[in-house]
C-alpha cells in the first residue's frame, strides 16, 4: 500500500516533525520505497509463532526500592536550551 | 625509534612496561598523527587535553608499578557514548551543544582499566546508516585509496571509529552495532570489528538507537587486541536492565585456542545474487584455511535469512520512533521556536530542524508501524519473523559450533557511488542484519583484497554468550590470512 501526502502528514503530526509541502513532496518517494520493501513479510506464515520482544530471555531485574539518585538539579538542567529559577521554559500551555 | 602508532595494543602494553617510551610519549605520537590525518573527518570532537591528563595520570601508576590492563592505550569513542564533560552528539545536529554531565558505563570501564581518549569519533547520525554520510559533520573518510583515487566511505555506522584504527592514529575504538554498525565497517576499513552477544556490554549512557538491538563493541588491528578492549568494556551493570550477570572471559586468551574439532558451519542462504566474486572466493578460501587447521566444515540452513532486513526496518524503526521522541527541544539539545510559538510548534519545529533525513525517514516508518491499525500488520509481525530468525540460528548451531560468512557483499564503495535508494543502501547489511536480530556474537575479519586492491571481511558469528569460539576462530582465519594491514 502507498502512502498518500495526507497519511504522510498525519505520521508527520504523530512523531511532531513538521514537514514543510517540499520536504513532504521528498520523502514521500523514500518513505515509500521502504514501506514496499517491508511489506514483503505478508508473505511468511507466521502462524502460532510467538512475537519474539526481546533476545534476553529473563524476565527483567527489579533492583532495590531504594533512593540512590538525585540531588543534581543543576547537573539535570545543564543541557536545557532555556531554564529560570530551576526549571525548564517552555512556551504558555495554560491560557 | 619504532613507530610508535604501528604498535598493537598487545605490543604498546609490553614497550610502556619495559620502559621503552611511556604512556605520554604513545599519546603525543598519536595526537600528531591525528593532526595529520584531519582530513579523513574521523572525530567530530577532538580531546586531546584530556588525553594528555590521562596518558600522565598512567604513567605516574605505571612508575608506582599499579599499572592497569589498558593503562595508557590512546583510543577513538564513537560518539554514541556519553562521556562527562566531553561534547557527545551521535553525530546529530539535534545534539549538537550536547555535553554529558555523567559517563557511559563502557567509557568508564575503560578508563578505569587505564585508556586514554582522543576524541570522540564520527558516526552516522544516530547511528543510522552503512556508510557515515549520514553525520550532520560530515562523511568521515577511509584511509584506503582506490585505484581511481576517489575518496571512500569507511562503512557504517561505526565509520569514524574505523577509519581512526585504520589509519593508525588511534590504537583500537570503541563502536556499537545495531544491525551491523561494526562488522561492516571493519570490513571495510580492513580491520577487526567485534560485536559481543546483546547484553554482554552495559548499554547505559549509549546514546538509544534500537534498544533491543543496540550493542557496544570495540575496533582493533588484531583479534587479540580487540579481545583485550572487549574484555574491558564488558561486564554486568545494575544499571541497564538488559545487561547480562555473566563473568567476562579472557576473550585475548580465546584467540589463541585454535579451531582443532571445531565445526564451522557455512549457511547456504548466504550465497545471494550479485555478490562479488572476489567475496565468493574469499570465502570458501577462509572456509579451507578453518579445515587446514583442523575444523570441520558443515553446510547448514537458515531459511529465513531474506526475511532478516526487512524485519529489521519494522523493528528498529519503531524503537527508534519511541526512544527519539525525547528530542523535544526543552530538556537538552535544539530548539527552534519563534515568539508566539505554541509547545507543539516547538516540539515540531525543533525536531525538523535537528533531525537528517534518514533519521526523519526512520522516525516516520517508525510510526507508521506503530499506528492504530498497523500495528498488527507489521511490529507484530516483524517480531514474529525475528522468533523465526533466532530459531534457524538456534537450529544450525545443533550441528556447528560457529558460523562463517562474508561480513557484506561488496567492498567499500566511493562517496560519490553511496546509493540514493534507501533500500539498496539497507542490503549492505543483508549478512550482519541476522545475527543482530538474534542477539548473536559476531566479529569481521580482515581476509584479504578484492581485485580492486580493498580489503575484505569474514564473519564469524557464535552461540549466545560464546564470544570465546568467534575469538577462536576469528584467531585462526587472522593466522592463516596473514593481513597485514593497509600498506
């Protein structure tokens, strides 16, 4: 199945990547040409075979309810592109 | 005096304890090097200050006779690692400022056994590609010449590490393969490249690609070399869920163990069409070196071989869909955004902005895959193929203990022949892409030249956490293909 440029804008929207009408027109193709190739697996029965998640057989460790981090604000905002006062900016989400 | 940036790690461990020059005088060596070989854009970030702190630091141990496993060995590190206080990017603009406030459980592994870091090598952007053109730094280049002069990519993901190893301006790497990111461009560079079983390395402080295919692993001129790195690097971690409490082998020792009563299983889904010749030749030259040193060679089946990249461009798409949703231009990394701008304006314009377009083109399939009634059709389904794929693995290794492949199907390709198709590109990994979704061992090999004059690459792929045998076997194909080397 081929993608059309409203689905494509709709995944666009989904991963919060905004795609100008010319970068849409690019990847259109590409994005295509790999959905083609992936569709290929229709084709091997799978039937009764059990989804394989992950390689790790075990179940995943619990460590301990303990506290063993924190204390490092500054270390956390170090990166941020915009902090005041010890928190990140982000533009008003309230009116 | 020897030159020093031609020494294995082996052979630099040995002349710093028998005091033929120090840790200070191999890491000037190689930052000199380094300098004259810039133009190969093998690190997007050069530390050499901090080399020189810490090749000082392991001499003053080495006087005090405290030296480490690795103490003084001047290394490349992929830029995937985080490492504290040292820009890390993942060859993304997106990450661009980025400066890691802690270390990668890897990194700090080996600095603790005593390695020194150079810098922080060039990469596909986060790790998505076969050929490093994908870095927002730029391509990094191979140092091997073709007979046409054109430049070549080094492979990839891993392309920066390789290239450094091979270029002799770093003595080993680290690198991380998620579907062939080491192997391949080990191949290519003529160098060893070893990929150990998923969990066998912390993946904690590794920036996320696909979190149930990503794995560390090291770049080195020898298969005892890269033993040695592995040996450091690897090892159980609290702190990834995945990491497997196993002790670490003596992986250098392993290489030396030799192949007698092995069996060496050949896969016949490997022989595909439009391999080169001169890799079909490789190969069963590689098979007859195993034989001659005692192996046994068995034809063996993995039927769902074609499948393997495929399921992998469903799979790691949609990790990478899910572990790059953090990139949101408020926490670290760019932000685009005008006055007047609403939070989803910024989420969406600072993800265009910072995102290439493979790794955009991966995020979108990504959640394509995962959408609302397409989930089934696809993840579902690539993950069922994935328990297939590992079952074929598990079924051969009934009657072999090892496997022996090409590592691709081509030798390095020029920069200006990187195909614009996105699926011709994916097939370069048509014979690492299998093991990865398996979780299986595998390393490449330097074995010889193609007709061309470029090196080419065995694979050698084991049992879940025998990485020993692949160090057996790898050993054994290096003694019998007597390399040498990049002249």
């Amino acid at each position: 199945m081929a993608l059309d440029q409203k689905t494509v804008a709709r995944i666009a929207r989904l991963a919060r990547i905004r795609l100008t009408p010319e970068v849409s027109e690019k990847t259109l193709p590409g994005l295509n040409r790999v959905l083609g190739f992936i569709e290929q697996l229709s084709n091997i029965n799978t039937q009764g075979v059990e989804p394989m998640v992950s390689v790790s057989a075990t179940t995943l460790r619990l460590r301990d309810d303990i506290v063993n981090d924190g204390n490092c604000r500054d270390a956390v905002l170090a990166n941020a592109p915009e902090t005041i006062a010890g928190f990140f900016v982000v533009p008003k989400v309230v009116e | 005096m020897t030159d020093l940036c031609k020494l294995t790690i082996a052979e630099a461990l040995e002349g710093m304890d028998k005091k033929k020059f120090s840790a200070s005088e191999l890491t000037e060596a190689h930052i000199k090097a380094c300098e004259g070989a810039r133009g190969l854009n093998a690190f997007i970030t050069e530390s050499f200050d901090v080399a020189r702190g810490q090749a000082k630091a392991s001499d003053a141990r080495r006087a005090e006779g405290k030296a480490l496993p690795l103490d003084g060995i001047p290394m490349a590190i992929k830029d995937m690692f985080c490492t504290k206080g040292v820009r890390t990017t993942a060859g993304s603009k997106i990450l661009g400022n980025f400066v890691p406030q802690y270390e990668s459980t890897v990194t700090a592994k080996l600095f603790a056994d005593g390695a020194v870091m150079l810098g922080k090598a060039n990469q596909d952007e986060f790790a998505m590609g076969s050929s490093n053109i994908t870095s927002a730094f730029g391509p990094a280049i191979s140092p091997w010449k073709r007979a046409d002069g054109k430049p070549l990519v080094p492979g990839g993901s891993s392309g920066g590490s390789a290239a450094a190893v091979a270029a002799n301006i770093t003595m080993g790497a680290t690198g991380t393969d998620t579907g062939g990111s080491i192997r391949q461009p080990a191949a290519f560079c003529g160098i060893v490249g070893v990929k150990p079983t998923y969990g066998r390395c912390s993946r904690w402080g590794i920036v996320a690609y696909a979190s149930s295919l990503d794995q560390a692993g090291a770049f080195a001129r020898s298969v005892k070399d890269a033993g040695l790195l592995l040996g450091a690097m690897a090892g159980f971690d609290e702190k990834d869920s995945t990491s497997a409490n196993l002790p670490v082998p003596d992986f250098a020792a392993a290489a030396r163990r030799g192949v007698k009563g092995l069996r060496i299983g050949i896969p016949k889904e490997y022989r595909v069409s439009g391999m080169d010749a001169d890799i079909v030749a490789m190969w069963e030259k590689g098979a007859g070196w195993l034989k001659d040193q005692g192996a046994t060679i068995v034809d063996v089946s993995l039927p769902h071989t074609e499948a393997a990249v495929p399921a992998y461009y469903i799979v790691a798409p949609a990790e990478c869909s899910s572990n790059l949703a953090r990139y949101d231009g408020v926490r670290y990394g760019l932000r685009d955004a005008a006055l007047g701008d609403d939070l989803d304006d910024l989420y969406e314009k600072s993800r265009a902005a910072g995102f290439g377009e493979e790794v955009r083109r991966r995020i979108l399939v990504g959640t394509y895959v995962l959408s609302a009634g397409y989930y089934d059709a696809y993840y579902l389904k690539a993950q069922q193929v994935r328990a297939l794929i590992a079952r074929d693995f598990a079924k051969a290794f009934e009657s072999c203990d090892a496997l022996l492949t090409p590592t691709a199907p081509t030798p390095a390709f020029a920069l200006d022949e990187s195909p614009d198709d996105p699926v011709t590109m994916y097939l370069n990994d048509v014979f690492t892409i299998p093991a990865s979704l398996a979780g299986l061992p595998g390393m490449s090999v330097p074995a010889g030249l193609s007709a061309g004059g470029l090196p080419l690459g065995l694979q050698i792929l084991g049992k879940p956490f025998d990485e020993e045998t692949v160090f057996a076997v790898a050993g054994a194909v290096e003694s019998a293909a007597a390399f040498g080397g990049r002249k």
